[in-house]
C-alpha cells in the first residue's frame, strides 16, 4: 500500500466513524427525550438534546476529515489538513454552549416544584451508560490510530453523554429513593452534568486552538523523527527539529549535523536520504525540511 492510499483509507476510517456516531446519537436521542417527557425527568431531555448536538459534531467531525483528506493544490500548497482542526475547534464550541444552556435551565427548573421522574426511565438510562461508553472507546482507538484530533473530540462527547447520563442516574436514584422535597436532585445532577460538559469543551477547544496555531507535538514524537534520522549514515547528531501539524499530516523541519569536509553534494545526498526515512516511517509526514550544519570536531 503507497503513502496517499494509506493516508486516505484513515480518513474514510475516521469518517465511517463519525457516521456510525451519527447513526446511534439519532437512535438514542430519540429514546432519551421521549423518555424524558413522558417519564417527568428533565435531566433525560437535557441528555438527549446532548445527543443531538453529538449528531451536529459528528457531521462536522466528517466534513472536516473529508476536506482534510483533499491533496495540496495551487491555493493550498500545504493541504487542507487545517479544515480536520477547525472541526475540532466547531466541536468544542458546541459542546461549550450546550453546557452553559443545559446549565441556565437546570438552574430555572431547580425553583420550580415538580414531580419526581418515573423510575423507568432509569433502565433507559443503564443501556445509554453502556453504549455511550462503548462508543467512547470505539471513537477514541479510532482517533488514536489515525491521529485525528477532531474524532477524539467526537469520543469526548460519547464519554460526556456517559457522564451525564450517569448524573442524571444518580439524580433520578436520589429523587425517587429521598422521596417528596428531593423532587429537583434530578435537575440538580443536569447541572453537575453540564459542568462536565463545559470542562471537557473548554479543554478540547485549547488543544484545537494549539493545532491551529502550530503547537508543538509531544516530545515522544518529536524524539521519535529525531531517532530516524540519527540511523542515516552520515549523520551524527539532530541539532534542531521543529514539526508542524496539519489535520492528520506532519511538515517536518530538521537541522542535521554531518562532517564539515564533506564536498557539497555527499551532504545534499544524506540530506535526501534522511527525508526519505523519515517520510518512509510514516505515511503522514507530508514534506521534510532538511537544513546541513558542520560538525565540529574538538
């Protein structure tokens, strides 16, 4: 398999993913607010309307894969890879105003006497816990395998919508157990849930903004290119590497030291040979930067 069909099939993986989600956040969605309406629990409504805001970041999640998939033309020598982490960016948004309105009518419902929920509508909410867990994990080794920062994000909501239907469990379990006056632990537990939400939003969209705005990667990546070129004969040690991240692409900048003596061309050759072990070990090393410093011996 060559370079470009290696990078494409990660893309149709992490866009078959963000479908997938799509597919289940419809189904669940659905059952969560019918759930909720019928069975008196505003938590469970809130929870659902998560849902469908999962169903928004999902397709977001596909589009941004989708153009960041496209290959470098006259306007965009560098690729679209950027589109992958303004996805990721869209997401967080999302996931942040949703906490603040889920947050704002809790907090209404909370002073507003009520009944408490129906106690079925916590089995619905046992078998949304498992799958959206389920979900999460799925998504985040997906994200993992192909690096995509914006289908990570799409398993923080599945793990968000865990989180919150796990505080509504808890809310609905304290209202029904408690008895008359605990009728509003179930609009408290959304308000603890879009706390969650907010958290979770706030520190994705750093790590979006850190894409966008050419962060450094890890240290074990960084380390990792550095270690590759060190085994091209000729080479005797990496002075400088800088790495820039686009999308699920790298554009790598290095700074290599070899013999001072060698004549001009020896050193343009190891140059060579270093971009192509580098952009050999991994399919989404997109170009690589080589710049020659003398070694000097003591």
């Amino acid at each position: 398999m060559n370079r470009v069909s290696d990078r494409e099939n990660k893309s149709q993986k992490g866009m078959r993913a963000a479908v997938v989600n799509i597919i289940l956040n419809l189904v669940l969605a659905g059952v969560k607010i019918l759930t909720g309406f019928f069975g008196n629990s505003y938590a469970l409504i809130a929870d659902g309307i998560e849902s469908l805001l999962d169903i928004f970041s999902s397709t977001i999640v596909w589009g941004g894969l989708k153009i960041g998939s496209l290959p470098p033309d006259d306007n965009h020598p560098y690729g679209h890879g950027r589109a992958e982490s303004l996805a990721g960016m869209m997401v967080s948004v999302t996931l942040i105003l949703a906490a603040f309105g889920i947050a704002a009518h809790s907090i209404q419902e909370i002073f507003v006497p009520h009944h408490a929920p129906a106690a079925y509508t916590l089995f619905v909410l046992t078998g949304v816990i498992v799958i959206k867990e389920m979900m999460y994990q799925f998504l985040w080794k997906t994200g993992n395998d192909i690096k995509s920062l914006s289908v990570k994000v799409d398993a923080w909501h599945a793990r968000s919508d865990a989180l919150t239907s796990l505080a509504a469990f808890i809310g609905i379990s304290i209202a029904l157990l408690a008895g008359k006056g605990y009728e509003s632990a179930d609009d408290w537990a959304a308000l603890f849930a879009s706390g969650v939400i907010l958290f979770n939003g706030s520190k994705i969209l750093r790590s979006s903004i850190g894409d966008l705005m050419d962060s450094a990667v890890s240290p074990e990546t960084e380390n990792a290119f550095k270690d590759i070129a060190r085994t091209v004969p000729g080479v005797f040690d990496v002075e400088k590497c800088r790495i820039r991240k686009s999308g699920l692409n790298f554009f790598v900048e290095m700074h290599i030291v070899v013999d001072g003596d060698i004549p001009i061309k020896k050193g343009h050759q190891i140059a060579h040979d270093v971009k192509k072990a580098l952009m050999d070990s991994d399919p989404h090393i997109l170009d690589v930067l080589t710049h020659i410093e003398p070694h000097e011996y003591n």
